[in-house]
C-alpha cells in the first residue's frame, strides 16, 4: 500500500448510482465521479422491481472507467467497495443465479402487513432483540409478504443488494453486518442473525449467510471480470454496505454533534457504542443501526427530500417551472402553510401534490398550488420535523447537544439547511456532500493501513472538505410557526 493508492467507491441509491475513484493521500480528498446512471424501478411480474441487470451492467461500465481514469492519472487501485440503500434483497439458487429481480420496499406488497407479522410475533419481542424501528418495508415485513406469496423452492441464499452485487463480482455469498441491521433480524446485543426470531417468522433459515462486518475482504475480484474491466484483481471490501452507514462514518462527527444524513430520506441522529432498547424507545420508534467499528446509529427515518423531488417531477410534467433557482428563491417572510412530512400517504402516493393538498385539507392548512409555496411548505415542514426528532433524541439518550451536522446530497441545498438551523436553534455544519463516497472508501483505507482508526480517517476528511456553518437567527414567526406545526404533529403520532 502506498498513500496515493485509489479506491473505487460504488455508491447506489434508491433509483440512481455512481462510480467514484476516491483519493486520501496526505492533504487530499479525491472525489472523481467516474460514472452517474439510473434504474428506475418498474413494475413487471405483478411487482415493482429493480433491473438488476441494468445496475450490474452500469456497475461495469463505471468499473472500466474507473480503471482508464486511473491509468490516466498513474495511480494504483487498492481495492473496491459497495454501499446502497437498505432492506432490498435478491434470492440465489443453487448454481449462483438470481431467482427473480428483486422487489423495490416502495411496492405496495407490504401494506398493512404489520398487523400480520404481530400476530406471528409479538412486536416488543421484536423490537427487544433487533432495536429497529417498525417500517412497513423492513427487509423482515417484506418477507413476511414474500413468504405468504410462496418463496421458491429453488432459492437457497438471500443477499440484500450491495451483498448480492458483490457475489457476481467475487463468487462469495456474505452479508454485511450494517445492512444486515436493517432487516430487522439481527439480535443487536450479539450483533448476529437472531436464528429464533427467524423462525418464528415462519421463514427459511438457510437462506441467510455468514455476517461479516465493515473492512473485512469479502474476496478477490473475479479474473474474467478483472480482465473485462481492465483492472488488476483487486480485493472487493465490505465498507457498511448500508449507504447511511458509509454517511455516518463519513460524516467527521465530533463530541454533542447530532447528525442528518439527507436526500431521498433524512435519517436524523446520533453515534452511540451500544444499542438504546427500552420501552420509551420502542413507543417512540426509534431504530438502532448498526455501524462500522462498533458504532450504533441512534436515529429516525423522516420522509426527506423525496416529498419535494416527486413535485418536482409533477411539475416538470405539466410544463411548470421546476427548477432550485426558482423554487428556493428568497420569498416573503413570515410562517408558511404547514404539512407533517412523515405522513404515510407520502410514502409513494399516485400524486404527491394531491396527497399533499389532501393533508392539508383535514388540518385546516391552506394550499398553494404554486411550486414556490409548495416547496417552501415542504422545506419549513422537515425542518420543524427535524427538530422534533431532535429534541426527542436529546432526551431519550440524556445528551445535551451542541451543533447539528448535516450530510449528503440534502446538505446542498442553503434554503433547507437554514430552516433546520433557525427551527433547531443549534448552529448546523453542512457537508461533506458526499460523506457516502467518503465514508464508503475511508473504511477501504482502513482495512489497508492508510489510516489507523476511524478517528483519524475522519479529520483526515475535516481538515480537507470545510463545512459550511449556518447559524440560528432570530425570527420571531418561528415560535408561532413551531407551535402551529405541534399542533399538526399530533394529529399524526
């Protein structure tokens, strides 16, 4: 190993990816996107489904062009990690084939399934074991749904989507600890598949492989692959695969800071060293991820930024202007209309500009169908989400918190990051942007010796991507808007 070696980081969200070379020599945070595609899913044999053949087919074109770049530049390729989102799996058989595409969590499969799963078993028995939070889509609910329907017999291993990517790169069937914690079938105490809880489930146990954990080789990449890709047969990494996982870690977090990984969804906590399960946690649905080195996640699922991307899509569609210009200008002063962001009629409506105007509808909040008025709807809404959460978290843990970090794609945007500064009242450090990217290929440089500790890989990102610091003014319509905002809250939880 030598400082200036490369890592490919592929990162994969719910309906796009990207390939990025990433450097960490000394004073250096090389993030070179390589490659952007799309995979939206579409629905096919009475399911919403991803192409997994599609994204194993970018995957290799970005791949081939991580290689050419670096040759370009003179620089080695260490080694290759995966990360994406949680809880979607994909079904092996016997030969290594996949048995059918998987199916996308926003597929309406798992509706109203909980009740079902907790006649099978109770939910405080659940929760007292995995520390997660209920979600209709969990990885558990979604095979609840699969197995009513009939697992094929000729399936013989599950792998959640960064595990299954990485099978067809390297022959081995594993499953990464920090995925695997949102599947919510991991005993979060022995940080193990909980083999009775499975089978209390009423599902296969077999399906269910090794557990290895972030920084550990999963294999060498296949010859004939390697050859395909023009790159030498560098050892594939389990990073945590899970992409909030990656965010965390990297997200350079200091003592009292909360953190907001945020994009499609806004998962809103904090690092603990072990998992926080007792009955306030449990009523108040809060989940405990695992992290990479012995971290937990302590943290909240908030509809996130999918709200407004999905008008924006509306939007485009009939012509009207949609873009961040225009939607994000400064506009008056004083508190807008109000929606609860984590409603579940947003969680894949038809139309989200209907469901939008249908909430607000029942809570008296008068609707602006302008883009501008929407959208800052949305924003002021989150933000005031977020600090509920916030608050809850301070209190459940028994922290006192003292600045907000936030991370990811959402960090970008100015407008958001000043709402969930003033609504928070804490000061907000926004970026890196691609904490993902950087998270995923510090643990990559850990695993080769480049850094000693997650510790160290982290001010290594913070002394070279600065944050941008927003600070909580004073705005009295604020308080009125917060309280009004309660006020809705209520009626939803």
């Amino acid at each position: 190993m030598t400082p200036d070696d490369l890592y490919i980081a592929v990162d994969l969200g719910a309906g796009s990816g990207r390939v990025f070379l990433v450097g960490l020599a000394p004073g250096e945070v090389l993030l070179d996107e390589v490659r952007r595609f799309h995979y939206p899913p579409e629905f096919r044999d009475g399911h919403l489904r991803w192409d997994f053949r599609l994204i194993m087919a970018e995957i290799g074109t970005g791949l081939r062009s991580a290689g050419e770049r670096a040759r370009s530049l003179g620089r080695n390729i260490r080694s290759l990690g995966i990360d994406s989102w949680g809880v979607d799996y994909g079904l092996i058989d016997g030969t290594g084939r996949l048995v059918e595409d998987p199916v996308c969590y926003r597929d309406d499969r798992t509706r109203d399934l909980l009740p079902q799963l907790f006649d099978r078993v109770p939910r405080e028995r659940i929760f007292g074991s995995t520390g997660i939070q209920f979600l209709q889509f969990n990885t558990l609910v979604q095979l609840v749904a699969h197995s009513r329907k009939g697992i094929p017999e000729r399936a013989s291993r599950l792998l959640l989507v960064p595990d299954l990517i990485a099978f067809f790169l390297t022959g081995r069937a594993a499953t990464e600890y920090t995925n695997a914690t949102t599947t919510q079938l991991i005993d979060a105490r022995r940080r193990t598949w909980d083999r009775d809880l499975i089978c209390e489930a009423g599902l296969p146990s077999r399906l269910f492989t090794e557990i290895i954990f972030p920084g550990e080789t999963i294999a060498t990449l296949r010859p004939e692959l390697a050859r395909e890709f023009g790159l030498p047969e560098i050892p594939v990494i389990a990073p945590a695969t899970h992409d909030t996982g990656s965010a965390f870690a990297g997200a350079p977090l200091a003592g009292g800071e909360a953190c907001i990984s945020s994009g499609t969804w806004s998962l809103v906590g904090v690092e603990l060293s072990d998992p926080a399960i007792d009955d306030r946690i449990a009523e108040y649905n809060f989940t405990n991820e695992g992290g990479p080195f012995g971290t937990i996640r302590f943290l909240k699922n908030v509809m996130g930024l999918w709200i407004l991307e999905s008008c924006r899509r509306e939007w485009i569609a009939r012509g009207l202007g949609a873009d961040y210009q225009i939607l994000l200008a400064p506009s008056e002063s004083g508190p807008p209309p109000l929606i609860y962001p984590d409603d579940p009629r947003f969680f894949n409506p038809p139309s989200m500009l209907d469901a939008i105007r249908a909430q607000m509808a029942e809570t008296g909040e008068p609707f602006d169908s302008s883009p501008p008025a929407i959208t800052r709807t949305i924003i002021v809404s989150l933000a005031l989400r977020y600090a509920t959460v916030i608050r809850l978290i301070e209190r459940l843990t028994s922290r006192q918190l003292t600045a907000i970090r936030v991370v990811g794609g959402g960090s970008r945007n100015d407008a958001l990051n000043q709402a969930t500064a003033t609504a928070i009242g804490l000061p907000l450090l926004a970026g890196p942007a691609e904490a993902t990217v950087a998270g995923n290929a510090i643990i990559q440089a850990i695993a080769a010796r480049r850094f000693d500790s997650l510790a160290e890989a982290r001010a290594h990102l913070n002394a070279t991507l600065a944050p941008r610091h927003y600070s909580p003014p004073s705005e009295p319509w604020w308080n009125h808007a917060a309280i009004r905002y309660a006020t809705i809250e209520k009626r939803f939880t």
